[in-house]
C-alpha cells in the first residue's frame, strides 16, 4: 500500500516536471535555444496565479488561466526582447542565447524577489481545491489529480497541434530549417511566437500546480529547471510525448528513491539516469520521432 | 611658464581634495558624540522577509537608546548600514567596507551562519567587534570579538518535547528533519534528547534536504510510520509545506516544530494551517516582563504588528551593542568596545528579562515559553487538547 501511495505522490510530481518539460522541449525542439530562463516562467505562472485568488479574490479555475496567460506573456516578451535580435543576425546563436537566457533568469528572478519581498507564499486554505480521495489507503489529493489530468491534457494538445496542424506544420518548419520554410511561405515570426507561447503557457501551468499545494518563494522555478531539464533530455529533446514521460520518470523515481534508499540520493539517482541516458541513448527514450523533421 | 605654475597648482589642488576625500571616507566623517555602530542588513535576498523584522527591532532599540540618552553624556548612536543580502561575498565585502572605516567602533550582522562565518573572519582580523543577531550554528561566538544574542533554539525544543511527553502523552513520534543542514540536525538532536526517557516511542526519522520542495512523498513516508505525533525540524519553508501536506492528507496527529514558524510571513504563508501547532519562542509578549512589554507596545506603534522573535532578537543584539559602548567610557574605540562587550555577563531587565553570557553567547531559559498560533493568525500560549491521536 505505502508503494502505490508513494507511485501516485510521484505522478503526481512527475506531473509538473511534465508539463515543465513539454515547455522546454518546445523552445528547443523549434528554435534551438536552451533557455534556461524557462524555470522563471514557472515561478511568475505560480506568482500570477497565488495574486489572482488573494488580490483579486477569484477562483482558483480562473488562476490557472492566469498563470498559464503569465507565463506564456513572459515567455513571448522574454524572446523577443533577448532571443530575436540574435536570430536576426544569422548563424549559429547556440552560446548568445545561453548567456541571454542566463541573463535573463537572474534579471526575472530578481524581480520576483522584489516583488514578493522574499517571503514565503502560500495559497490560503479553501482557495484551491482540497477534497480528498480515498483508493483503499491510497489517498489522492484533487491537486494532484488535476494536476495529472493538466498533463496529460496539455501533452495530448501540443503534440496535437505540432502534429495536426498547419500552424504545427509551420512551427516545425522552422524548427528544421527557417530559410527552406520562408521560401515554402511560413512566416517564421508567428510560427516562433506561437511556440514561445505554448511553452510559456505549459511552464506557468506546472509553476501553478507545483505551488498549489505547499508553499513556495522566488526560487521556485530554479529546481523545476534543473528536473525538467532532466526530464527532456531523457525523454527526448524531438518530442512532447518523450518530454512528459521523461517528467513523468523523473517524478515517481525521486520519491521512491527518497523512500526505499535515501532522501539524500534522490538527485543523485535522478541525476545519475540523466548520465545513463546521455550514454547509451544520446537523443533521448523516444529518439525515433524528432520534432525537428519536418 | 605661467601655465605651466597653472598646471601644477591644479594638480596640487585636486591631490589635497583627494586626500581628504579618502580621509573623510577612512574616519566616515564622525560628528560631536556620534558612535558609529555598523549593520550589515538583509532586506534583499533569499531571508529578507527574516531581515526586515531583524532590522526593525535593530532600529527601533537604537531609537530608543538615542531618545533616552542611555549612552550619556549626549552621545548617540548612528547605524552604518550595508546591504549584505545574506549571501556569503557580499556580506563580506561590506564587512571589509566597515572594517576599513575606523570610526565604526561595532558591527552587528547575520541570520545565516554561513554568512556570519564568513564575515566574522574578517571583523575579526580588523579587530572591530562583532554581535551576530540571527545565526543559529554552535560555536559561531569567539570571544572577544564575536559574541551572539540569538536565543539558541536547542534548549527551548528540548522543554517543549518535554512539555509534549509529559502533557499530550503521544505514545509515538516520528521526525522529520533537513538532512543537509547541520543546523536542522541540531536542532532535531535536541528534540530527541527531550523525548528520551519520557517512554514516547521513537519511530525513526525522515530525510529532507534543503532545496527539496515537493514534500508528497515525506508526508507519506511519515504517515506510514503512524506517529501520534510528528516533529518537524526543517527550514521556514519546507516545515510549512510539510505541515499542509500532512494536514490536507487527513494527519490529525499533533506536530510540533522549531521557532521558525513565528513569524508573521509564516502564518500569511500557511494560514489556519498552523493552528495548534506547538513552537517554542524567547519572547512573547503575553508572558514578557515590564522591557518585554514596553518594547512590544513600542514596536506595534512604529509596524503596525506584534514583534516576533526576529524582532526581538534584533532589538536585543542592538542594546547589548548600545550596553558595551556605554561601558566602554567617553570616548569609545574597537579596542574599548571589545573588552566592554566581552566583559558582559549578566543584564537585568531586558526584553527577556535577567540573562547571563557564557563565552559570548546569550541564554535566556527563564524566557522560553511555548505557543501556538490561533486560526485567526494571533499567538497564544500552547496547551495540549489532549494526548494525541492519529
């Protein structure tokens, strides 16, 4: 009983690093940016979502909006501010864009540790759904299983619009090859903009769902960062799918590791997968299908 | 040659304005009967929350002092203040900055004892007196120049697990604890020497570390052991976290945890949550003696809220370093500062009443009073409902 009530805690945070990782496998996949600004997407989702039921007194369905619109806000203005002029020079930006985006991660971060004081927040209790459901002795809270259902949902919803699209035709037309797509017609700056925003959305969704139950402070998109970094990279940097499972993995190893060997080793282990990975399947589980083929 | 008279007179002039600008920046430029005390702050950073409320207490007590004349002969007090935001190097730089002033004849500094282990090297090669207010690591004091006025958690922990032992009768507890932090480690030690020989069973510890922050599957781990009761030794944060995770997943047990919860930002954070959760604290004004109570009416007229253990640690550190420079004569120096600092062994009348100093370190034990916060955000002494149940 203890092993399923420990799996589900673990789909349950496999579930953020997922939606986590759908965002930067996106970002990647399309623009070839390795934005490590992304984990303050998250937290800004989580900041405008805790602001939407305290400030403004709405309901808890109408902050996860919120945090999903934040994030996909931040994410769009953060690429056209940082990302875009160094497209626009051409060639290989790989390294410029680390160091923006790294930039980019302190500048935001810092910001929301103005902007919350440092402090501690905590969505009040009865603002987010607190029903608790009882499977034998497994207990599941409603958080966690809307956050499971966000997931998949959102998951399924990306690869469907990458994949059924002539918007996610286009997207991964200039994730393979921007010059070969504008002569096929694709406006690139729609099609970069749209993804941007998608990833931007799913990270301020798993910011939202990653503090809906616990506290959190400025920092909280730093440790998503480095998780749903893992989590794309084993799963796959060409495929959603690959990036939620690869999330999914991540989740229900921590917390059984932390409970059947040792709290101590959980990164270690978790971390020590991602090395494993690397190794013996560079481009990820799922590396048959790569979003970047067009 | 007249231009070239020109030249040099300007040359001259604009060296005799730079020696005296570096003077007036070595000296500070000290006015009539004005002591410089320097304050390392933390408003920014990862614990400004913390270091706002250290740094009213800090300021409200030298207003006091100053208002009251209790350095005499009209002298008063000016605090230096340097942002260090609790991160190691900056904290240091502006130790160094302080250092480098000799007009500042005092330092106060530091909630985390990382930070206050490595500025206190440096305070301590410059030979300017240091009072570390907030870190909470043994050994951090070293006499004569680093003393400490934080209140150590430890002993208080230990007389409230006693307290739970003797007045809940849990027949069972389980800990949890911040695995890599030797300060949690600590702190949780002392809970379990309270707990020793009271016949509460010990069902083992559950690990956390310090930059976990999905605390799902420790709720669990703790709820398979099924303690009546749960002690909680981890940081601000994760002990909250932890405690609506055991809460919304139906735990009715009792938890009990450190002081890190009395803040008010740990309530806003946590809500009702933290109600009828036991924490042990060195001020609380319900209990305080007359300096107790004048200073809790003092600093709700100035915030707004009542002070907390932050703000009264603040507020002590400050008096203590007002107290050294009042004995250290007329005219107060880092050498007269330290020994006067270092000489102190009992103060009366304090916000926590009567306390001594062993080896620079503050204690308080007559202070220690055990509290819970009310579902409405308000403390009041903590009395058990009943033995715990799970």
């Amino acid at each position: 009983m203890l092993f399923l009530q420990q799996l589900v805690n673990g789909i349950s945070l496999g579930a953020v690093y997922a939606l986590f990782a759908v965002g930067f496998g996106v970002v990647f996949s399309t623009m070839r940016i390795l934005n490590l600004a992304q984990g303050v997407y998250a937290t800004w989702g989580a900041l405008f979502a805790y602001w939407t039921v305290t400030e403004a007194g709405l309901p808890f369905a109408v902050a996860v909006l919120a945090g999903a619109a934040a994030g996909a806000v931040a994410a769009v203005a953060v690429d056209q501010i940082a990302f875009q002029p160094l497209r626009s020079r051409g060639g290989d930006q790989l390294l410029g864009t680390i160091i923006t985006s790294v930039a980019l991660w302190i500048a935001l971060r810092e910001a929301a540790s103005l902007a919350t004081g440092a402090a501690p927040l905590g969505f009040p209790p009865g603002t987010v759904p607190d029903g608790l459901l009882q499977v034998g002795g497994v207990r599941v809270l409603t958080t966690q299983l809307l956050a499971i259902a966000c997931a998949v949902a959102v998951t399924a919803a990306i690869h469907l619009v990458l994949r059924r699209t002539r918007l996610g035709a286009a997207i991964r037309a200039v994730g393979h090859d921007r010059g070969a797509a504008m002569l096929g017609g694709v406006d690139p700056r729609v099609a970069i903009l749209t993804a941007a925003a998608l990833a931007g959305a799913a990270t301020g969704l798993a910011g939202v769902f990653f503090a809906a139950g616990q506290t959190f402070t400025f920092g909280l998109g730093d440790g998503l960062l480095l998780h749903g970094f893992a989590a794309v990279v084993i799963g796959g940097m060409g495929d959603v799918r690959g990036a939620a499972f690869g999330g999914f993995l991540i989740g229900v190893i921590q917390v059984l590791s932390a409970q059947y060997i040792s709290a101590s080793f959980q990164d270690a282990i978790t971390f020590g997968l991602l090395l494993a990975v690397l190794v013996a399947r560079p481009r990820g589980l799922f590396r048959t299908v790569e979003l970047g083929r067009a | 040659m007249a231009p070239t008279l020109r030249r040099r007179s300007l040359a001259a002039l604009a060296a005799a304005i730079a020696a005296a600008t570096l003077a007036g920046a070595c000296t500070g430029g000290t006015e009539e009967g004005e002591v410089k005390i320097g304050f390392i702050t933390a408003l920014t950073g990862p614990v400004a929350f913390a270091g706002q409320t250290f740094a009213n207490g800090i300021e409200l007590a030298v207003d006091q002092v100053n208002r009251e004349g209790y350095l005499g002969g009209g002298r008063r007090i000016t605090l230096v203040k340097k942002e260090g935001a609790e991160k190691p190097s900056q904290a240091v730089d502006q130790a160094r900055q302080l250092s480098v002033d000799q007009s500042v004849v005092g330092a106060l500094c530091c909630i985390l004892s990382p930070v206050a282990g490595a500025v206190k090297v440096v305070t301590s090669d410059a030979e300017l007196p240091l009072n570390i207010y907030g870190a909470t690591d043994l050994g951090l004091q070293d006499p004569p120049y680093v003393v400490r006025t934080t209140t150590l958690p430890q002993e208080a922990n230990k007389r409230l697990a006693r307290k739970v032992a003797e007045e809940a009768r849990p027949a069972s507890v389980a800990y949890v604890v911040t695995q890599d932090n030797s300060g949690w480690m600590s702190q949780l030690k002392s809970f379990q020497e309270g707990f020793a020989g009271t016949g509460v069973r010990d069902l083992g510890t559950v690990d956390t570390l310090a930059a976990q922050t999905d605390f799902s599957g420790a709720a669990g781990q703790l709820m398979a052991k099924n303690p009546e009761a749960i002690v909680i030794s981890t940081l601000q944060q994760s002990t909250i976290s932890l405690v609506k995770a055991l809460r919304s997943r139906g735990y009715r047990g009792l938890l009990v945890t450190t002081e890190v919860v009395g803040s008010p930002g740990a309530f806003k954070a946590a809500g009702a949550t933290l109600a009828d959760v036991p924490f042990p604290v060195y001020f609380y004004a319900g209990k305080a003696g007359p300096a107790g109570q004048e200073f809790a009416r003092a600093y709700r007229a100035e915030y707004g809220t009542d002070p907390d253990a932050y703000a009264a640690q603040g507020y002590m550190a400050a008096f203590m370093m007002a107290t050294a420079v009042r004995n250290a004569g007329a005219n107060p120096t880092r050498e007269s500062v330290t020994k006067a600092l270092s000489d102190i062994e009992r103060l009366d009348d304090t916000i926590y009443g009567t306390v001594q100093f062993r080896d620079g370190q503050l204690y308080a034990p007559e202070s220690i009073v055990h509290v819970t916060w009310t579902r409405d955000g308000r403390q009041r002494e903590w009395a058990p409902a009943g033995a715990g149940a799970a």
